[in-house]
C-alpha cells in the first residue's frame, strides 16, 4: 500500500526516530513509503540515506503562527490529493491536529495518529491545558485509529467522550544497536580516567525534562563524592542550565557536550543513567539504556513504570524530588554490583517486551 507518514520537525528526538523505524520496516516490507515533515533536519538526512522518499512542508514549524498553519494545511491537503495515499499515519501534536482534518478533507481512507506524549501533562497555565486538552481531542476524532504508546499514555483519555474505541495500545520498540567500548566513549567524552564515576543523560533540553532537579541533587552528590554529570543533548534552556551550575557550584564538574549525532552510542561511558523528566510517554532514551545495560534512576511518570521496576531493574523516584535523587545517586555510587544487577535485568526486560518487530507487527496489523 501507499503510506505518507507525516510529523512536524525534521531533527532526530523521540518522535522522529519512531517515523524513521516504522518507515524503514515498511519500506522494507514493500510498502510504497514516504515521509512528509517540516524543515531538513537529521530525519531528512538519515530517510534519503534509506532511499525513503521526503516531502518537506516549507511553512511547518513547532511554534504558533496562524499564517504558517493555514500554509501548511493547506501543502498537506494539496499533497494528500496528489498522492493519493491508503494510509496516512501523522505523529505530533500540530502534525496529527492539521493534517489529520487535511486527510478527512482529502478522503483518505485510513488516518493513524501516534501519540508521543500528552502537552497537558506539562507544567503550563491552566487556560493552555485547557486549550492543548480540546485540540488533542479533536486530533483523535480526526483519526481513525490512535495508538498510545503505554497504558498511562491511554489512561489519560480513556474518559473522553466518542474516542473510546479509537485507542490502542502499541508500545515503543527498538532494535540492538552499536556501542562504543567503554574506555573509546569515555575519553570522546573528555573522561580519560577509568576510575571516574560518570552520572548522564541523554535529552532535548526543555523544561520537562526536569533537568534542573538533576543538576540540584548533583550538586549535593558533588559536596560528598568525585564523579562528572555528563548532559548530551542541545535545546532552549541550555544557557539557563549552564548558569545554574555555576550558581551551585559544579559548573566545572557538569558536562554539557551539545547535540552528539547517534549519541546512545555513548552509553556504555555512563555508570548511572539519569532520566529526571516531568512528563514523558514512552521514552526512547530509557529503552536505549536499558538495551545498555546501564543502571537507571528515573522518574514516575508515564510509561516509565511500564519499564522500570523498582528496585529490580531500576530505581523510580517522585519527579521534583532532588533529595530523593541525590540519596539515589549516593546508593547507586557505592554499589557497582547493584548498578550491574539493575542494568542486566533492565536489558532483559527492553529485549523481551520492546523490540522493533513487536512494535511493527503490531502497527501494520493495524494498518
């Protein structure tokens, strides 16, 4: 069949790598695939090493402008009429809000939308809550079928009225991927003695990802122990993270390495992963540490707990809770053979229940 599968930015985070797996099976499977998105970003990139077609959307961007919405529906309806796809499969909030009413409008027969997390869920005003809760719902009846990507993800619509029927239930899933020895992504990341203990995470730095509660409890971890906190990742509060850590003290101790291209390869340099977010759905960076068998301490929030079991196969802790992280990381510090114990069975939980093939059998099945 003929699957357009659309979402809003072309950078390489969560979402995108999810359109980039799904279109990568189904082109492999025999599908006729391309890929609609904003910009030309990593996802571009990587789609057209796959030979997997791109169509890019000139106007379409995160932020809020009636005049680049209107432009954009307007590209993606036009598209849509041209291409005449069975299915069109739209991942985002502004992606699935305007493209799904596009895809009614243009007839397509099948509209997926897969939801990679709930803005409502955020620390916001209640009036944009209220708004963002109003036009996911509209996304939803938009579409045919919307997966949710943990049970959590679902438990927060299942009583909206009309959409009951519309969820599933369709978990993310990853495949084994490369890692670095070591010693090798260690001293990439500046570390150059074997004996250092590396705290880290690998994010988007935004607001939700609680950031800020991490660098607050490194910094108490710091007063007592040796170890660097390593931040991979770029985004709009890098420079308010930074002065934060000099405000604490530890700016000298915080590693803040900027956008590093297939950065999970890096996780092996970890010896405790960190995952402090405010709101998540089903995070790739946690299965790809998992898939690492790296000891994690993440929050309880979304799907998180849907991987993680306490005290099993990591350690979960309330979000905003700095002091309980920093007794975590103190734990976690003095026990390798506990952080070894978490890790493997961690792994064995990503390998059992999250893998790609699992995720794809499922979607096409639903196609």
């Amino acid at each position: 069949m003929k699957i357009i599968y659309g979402i809003t930015k072309s950078n390489f985070g969560g979402g995108q790598r999810y359109v980039f797996d799904l279109a990568t099976e189904a082109e492999k499977a025999g599908h006729d695939v391309a890929v609609m998105c904003g910009g030309n970003g990593d996802l571009v990139e990587k789609l057209r090493e796959r030979k997997i077609r791109v169509i890019t959307i000139p106007d379409l961007q995160r932020d809020i402008s009636l005049v680049d919405e209107f432009r954009s529906f307007h590209f993606i309806f036009r598209t849509l009429m041209e291409e005449r796809p069975a299915l069109f499969h739209t991942n985002s909030s502004k992606m699935g809000g305007i493209g799904n009413l596009a895809a009614r409008l243009a007839g397509v027969k099948k509209i997926i939308f897969t939801v990679h997390g709930w803005a409502f869920n955020e620390p916001r005003p209640w009036w944009q809550r209220t708004a963002i809760t109003f036009f996911a719902w509209l996304t939803i009846l938009f579409s045919h079928k919307t997966i949710c990507v943990s049970d959590r993800t679902r438990k927060d619509i299942s009583g909206w009225p009309f959409i009951k029927n519309k969820l599933v239930i369709i978990r993310n899933g990853i495949e084994k991927f490369e890692l670095l020895p070591r010693s090798e992504a260690r001293r990439e990341l500046g570390i150059h003695e074997d004996d250092t203990l590396i705290v880290g995470t690998i994010s988007e730095l935004h607001p939700v990802k609680g950031l800020d509660t991490l660098l607050e409890a490194f910094g108490k971890f710091s007063r007592k122990n040796d170890g660097v906190l390593i931040m991979a990742g770029d985004g709009e509060i890098r420079e308010n993270l930074e002065d934060f850590a000099e405000h604490l003290g530890i700016g000298n101790r915080v590693s803040f390495t900027g956008y590093i291209p297939d950065a999970r390869r890096y996780l092996t340099a970890f010896d405790i992963f960190c995952l402090p977010s405010r709101s998540e759905a089903m995070p790739y960076a946690l299965l790809e540490a998992g898939l690492a068998a790296r000891s994690v301490i993440a929050t309880k929030v979304g799907g998180i707990p849907e991987v993680v079991e306490n005290g099993l196969s990591g350690a979960l802790i309330e979000p905003d809770d700095s002091e309980t992280l920093f007794s975590t990381l103190m734990l976690l510090s003095n026990d390798p053979e506990l952080r070894k114990r978490l890790g493997t069975a961690l792994k064995e939980t990503v390998e059992e229940k999250f893998s790609l093939k699992q995720m794809f059998k499922k979607t096409i099945a639903l196609y």
